[in-house]
C-alpha cells in the first residue's frame, strides 16, 4: 500500500535526521495476479513504484543530510549515502515493456506472475541508473543476492525451483548487500552488483552477449520516470 509506504517514511523521518543507507528489499512473487486494496498489482507495486520509488524519493531529505553532513565533517570517512535497491536475475529475460503491461493494465492482458516480477526488477536495475544522474550526491545502486533459496522462491516455483539450483542461503544472498552497504570508495554509481561486481546489465544471443533485445530507449525510459512519478502520487 502505498499508504502504508508514506507513513513508514513519515515515522522514519521524525526519528531520524539523516539516513545513511536505505536498501529497498520488499517485494512479492506470485503466481496469479492480486491488487492491494489501493487496486494496484501487488507484484510492482511492492518491488518498484512504492518500495523502491516512492520511498527513496520521500527520504531524499535524509538521504542528502547525510552527504552533506559526512562531507563537512573532518572524519575522514568520506563515503556518501546510497541506495541500493535489489533486483534479480529475472530481469535479464526482458527490457520494461509499456507502462500498461508492467503494471498489468492493458485490455485483455494475460497475467504472469514471473514475467511481472521480471518486469519490476528490470525497473529497478532502470531506476538505479536514472536516479544517478538526478542525484548525484547519492550513491544509486541495484543488488542481485543471486538465485537465493527464500519462501517467495519456495512458494513460487515448488519443485521446479531444482533448476536454479546451486542456490544460495539468505545470509550468502545477503552478503553482497551488506558489503555495498559499509564499502566506502570505489563504487559505481548507478551500476548493478553481484558478489561484490559490477556486472552487464542486459543478455542476449545463444552466447549470452550484451544485445540489443533487453535494452530501452531514452524516451521509454523518460516515460517510465514520468509514469512511476504520477503511480506514487508525487507532485
């Protein structure tokens, strides 16, 4: 509910004056298509358009404090707030389609649950890289832990879930975050991480090259940053 992401952010701020790190870890995998209460699918509405969108974008105050307070202190810690929304592998299968079928609108749309957590993960790997240039200040970051056996996973796949293996336990997917959290220097704004990487962000060919196939262009992208503006309800 995006309600709900506005008042976390609201106690969040009166508790605190400045964030250092906020990574943007909510999100569902499901398997037939539900609607919060507020009528938005659930799969993008908790992985990107409020947990990841709208609540980095309503602690952009704190987020900022703290650059601007590590900046002028003499410490000599120098690493500035970031961002770090996790993604996953899945967004590799596909670039983000119209706002209609990422958000599971359009007329006569056939739902995919798999498809639909592919298209939230490829927003935030988009987001990442556009939240970068608006605020430069901040370290912009999305995360893939790797193929981590979690409920979600259990749930969604059952027994099929045999083929992503090997997979990770939570502390092994958790490890890569962690590291992004409390390194210092050397980070990549706007990049996506794996095990303490960078690494390409679109896959494509029997050679699995970077194409062309998963890659959007500059004016989808200005409408993607427009539509989730006008989704999350900021002015």
């Amino acid at each position: 509910e995006y309600s709900q992401v506005k008042a976390a952010a609201k106690t969040l701020q009166t508790l605190e004056q400045k964030i250092d790190c906020l990574i943007c870890n909510a999100g569902a995998l499901l398997n037939e298509k539900r609607l919060t209460s507020e009528g938005n699918e659930s799969t993008i509405a908790s992985h990107l358009i409020g947990g990841s969108y709208l609540l980095s974008q309503l602690l952009l105050p704190q987020l900022k404090a703290s650059t601007a307070s590590t900046s002028s202190s003499t410490s000599t810690t120098t690493a500035p707030s970031r961002v770090i929304f996790t993604t996953s592998g899945g967004m590799y299968l596909t670039p983000l389609p119209s706002w209609e079928i990422a958000t599971s609108t359009a007329p006569d749309h056939t739902y995919d649950g798999v498809m639909a957590y592919s298209y939230a993960k490829r927003g935030q790997v988009i987001l990442a890289e556009e939240c970068a240039k608006l605020h430069p200040e901040i370290r912009w970051m999305s995360a893939h832990p790797g193929w981590t056996l979690t409920a979600a996973v259990e749930d969604a796949f059952g027994d099929e879930k045999k083929y992503l293996e090997p997979m990770r336990d939570t502390w092994e997917g958790a490890e890569g975050l962690t590291w992004l959290m409390g390194r210092e220097e050397g980070l990549e704004n706007g990049a996506l991480y794996l095990d303490r990487e960078t690494q390409v962000k679109h896959m494509a060919g029997p050679f699995f090259s970077e194409g062309r196939f998963t890659k959007n262009s500059e004016e989808e992208v200005r409408d993607f940053m427009e539509n989730l503006r006008k989704a999350s309800g900021l002015s």
